[in-house]
C-alpha cells in the first residue's frame, strides 16, 4: 500500500463529515452528528480486517489487531478523537491539497495562511500541504489522527511479517469539550498502555500537559426604568465587565508561552437582568494552579460584598497535568522517542499548553504520552497539515507497534 495515499485518502473523507461538539449542551455526546463518523470509523475497521469492533452507545469505537507472536506481550493501544472545537465552525468544510506548496501567501477566502505571521509554513516549501478553504477549521485536530491509526493498522495487516502484539484503538467523541473519556471504557479497551495521537507539528512528543479548570460566573442584576434607577438597578452586564476588568492584563493567551499559565475570558455575555462569565484556568504548576482558582474565588466573593450576592460561582477542574502520573512509566515515553528517531524525526519534547484524552487517561491507571500528528494552528480557519508528517506519524506508529515486542517475540 501507499501510506501517504491512504493517509490523505481517508483524512479528506473525515474533514468533511461535521463533527463540531459543544460546550454544556448536557447531553453526550453533546452532539449526535459526531455518530456519523463513528459509524463510518467502526464499518472502516471492520472493512480493513480489525477485530472486536464495537461502537457503543455513547459513540465510542473500539476495535483490535490481533497479535501475530506466539509468545503473549502487553497490548499497546493508540487513541484519538472524532470532534472538532467549537471554537469554529465545522460546516461543510471544504479541504484544499496544496501541491509542491512554494513558499508564498495562501488565499483562503476572506483570509491568508503566510509566512510573514506562521513562519512554521516556511519548513514545508516543495511539500504538499491541506488546507481548509475560508470560514471553517480543516479538523487535523483530530481528524489527522484517526488517519494515521488506521493507515497504520491497515499497514500492519498488509504486511504480516512485522511481528507486533495485541494492539487496540479508541475513537472517542466531546474531547474538545472536555468530555471524551467520561464514558470511555478502560476494561473494554484492555491496554496496559497508550498513545494518544493528537498533538502539533512533527517531532512533537508530549508528556506534560497544563492543569485545566472553568469557572462559570452567573450574575443576577436588577432591571428598573432607566429613569428612576438612581440607587436601586444593579447592572448585571456591567459586574461582568468589572469582574473581566480584574484579570491581570498580561496574563492571556495571547501574552504567554512555554510553561506560563494564563486566565481566558472565554465567553461574556449579559443585559441589566442576567449575564454570564466563562473563564478557563490554565497552569502547569499545581501550586500556581491552586492560586489562579483562589484568585477567582477571591473576586467573585468580593465583588458579591459589593453588589449583595449577586454572584454565584460553578468552579471545576477539567483535567490535570499527566507528568506526575508517566513519572512512574519512563519506558512508555521513551518507546516513543526511539519510535521517532528510527524514523529518522527529531523528537521535541514539548509541554502541552492544553490537554488531550491522555492526561485524564494517565489519572484513570492508563498511561497515555501524546504524539504528533503534524497539524498547525488548530481551532481556526489558518490550520493545514503537510502530508509528509502524517506519512511519518504512520511509520512512527508502526515502530512503536513493533518495538512493544521486544523481549517477547520467540
């Protein structure tokens, strides 16, 4: 077979099936269209001559490659997700293979993928690249990986001399909400370990990730005629502009890097009556993490003593950093990078300035490091992912299948 055919066949098929999630849509998944490509993941197993496929009512698929050794091996598993963020729009994506890419601006649509502002794009002239066309994410994230596990699985059945163990994979939906292994079944998947491919650009080898909590502020005003409101309205959306004001300035997104932390203003809204504040907490360091949830607490109770309680508060981790618990499981990271080596990759061992699937399966007893797919700028209309790091995030899958046997293969 050819890798990088297949690989790009089936991730230009992915991207076009609408799988957006949502935020406390209080359902789950939390949007039924993630089933369509769950379905067409679980026929596609079985077409290709996986095992134990099963899709099961929460739209989790699972499925298996039989080990081909007499001898018995711990099973590997690899895992990705089916949704795209909601922080863009999924509809009707349209992807865009950019052949021998030559260096220069990309139109797409009402705006360009350069150089001048993504300098990445500069390691990839002479390269074929995907794009999506204007207005929508493309979905590498994480379209790109359920590409490259099941190109790698077809590879390995088409080639039955390389020798490999068990292996099992998981599609998960609502990771990019926060949700995806709430259901996620760890004795139906039944691996002693896992990778879960969804992380950037190639090399990347992710075993720390940021610890993740919202906050959700709902403000309660008071709406009297504008006219005879002196000492008696309290402006709901005003309390929520003064309590947006208090987060230190420098402490975005947008002004931090590496191993700083951050507050985000993720959403506000409001009228005199009733608004609302979404804030995503972010901090690789427990104790700073801790700190950054005080300071929240701290505002919300002070502003409550100035507007008499009408603040009230939904605090919650989302998920934690999983360096603590893949200290203990060194070989699990290191297979990984020896995987990237002998497919001729720099590994760079990077922070995760987010979270994957894998941080919360690490706390639930599975460890679960986090690899390339090779995708950029995720959750916007400016992703592409060159087709020479998903043809190499294949082979790096299948060295590590292989290497999952060394000491057992008789």
């Amino acid at each position: 077979m050819n890798i990088l055919e297949s690989v790009k066949s089936r991730f230009l098929r992915y991207v076009q099936v609408d799988t957006q999630s949502a935020n406390e849509s209080g359902v789950f998944p939390t949007t039924l269209k993630q089933l369509d490509l769950a379905a067409m993941l679980a026929e596609e197993c079985k077409s290709i001559g996986l095992t134990d496929v099963c899709q099961d009512e929460y739209g989790y698929v699972y499925a298996s490659l039989p080990s081909n050794i007499q001898t018995e091996a711990p099973t590997i598993g690899f895992v990705a997700h089916m949704d795209t963020s909601p922080d863009c729009s999924g509809v009707n994506v349209k992807p865009r293979v950019i052949h021998d890419y030559d260096g220069g601006d990309i139109a797409l649509g009402a705006v360009t993928l350069s150089p001048a502002e993504f300098p990445s794009l500069n390691q990839y002239k002479g390269l074929d690249i995907i794009t999506a066309s204007g207005g929508t994410l493309l979905g590498a994230d994480d379209k790109a990986g359920l590409a490259e596990i099941l190109t790698a699985m077809e590879y390995l059945i088409e080639n039955p001399d390389i020798r490999h163990g068990k292996i099992r994979v998981g599609f998960t939906p609502d990771e990019e909400v926060g949700h995806g292994v709430d259901r996620f079944d760890l004795e139906i998947f039944g691996a002693a370990y896992a990778y879960t491919i969804d992380g950037g650009e190639i090399g990347e080898l992710e075993a720390e990730n940021f610890n993740a909590a919202r906050a959700i502020i709902n403000i309660t005003g008071k709406s009297i005629h504008t006219g005879s409101a002196k000492g008696i309205m309290v402006n709901a959306a005003l309390i929520a502009v003064e309590l947006a004001s208090r987060m230190p300035e420098n402490e975005i997104p947008a002004q931090t890097e590496g191993y700083e932390g951050f507050f985000h203003l993720l959403d506000i809204q409001g009228q005199v009556e009733h608004a609302r504040v979404v804030f995503l907490i972010r901090d690789f360091d427990v104790d700073s993490f801790n700190a950054r949830k005080a300071f929240i607490k701290e505002n919300v109770t002070g502003l409550n003593e100035k507007y008499e309680g009408a603040l009230s508060l939904n605090l919650y981790d989302e998920y934690l950093n999983m360096a603590g618990p893949l200290a203990e499981h060194g070989p699990v990271v290191d297979r990984a990078h020896k995987a990237m080596e002998d497919a001729g990759i720099i590994p760079i061992r990077k922070p995760i300035r987010g979270g994957t699937d894998g941080s919360r399966l690490c706390y639930m007893g599975l460890p679960c490091p986090n690899i390339f797919t090779g995708g950029h700028n995720a959750h916007g209309p400016y992703e592409y992912i060159p087709l020479r790091s998903m043809e190499k995030a294949v082979e790096v899958i299948v060295n590590i299948c292989k290497s999952s046997v060394q000491g057992f293969v008789q």
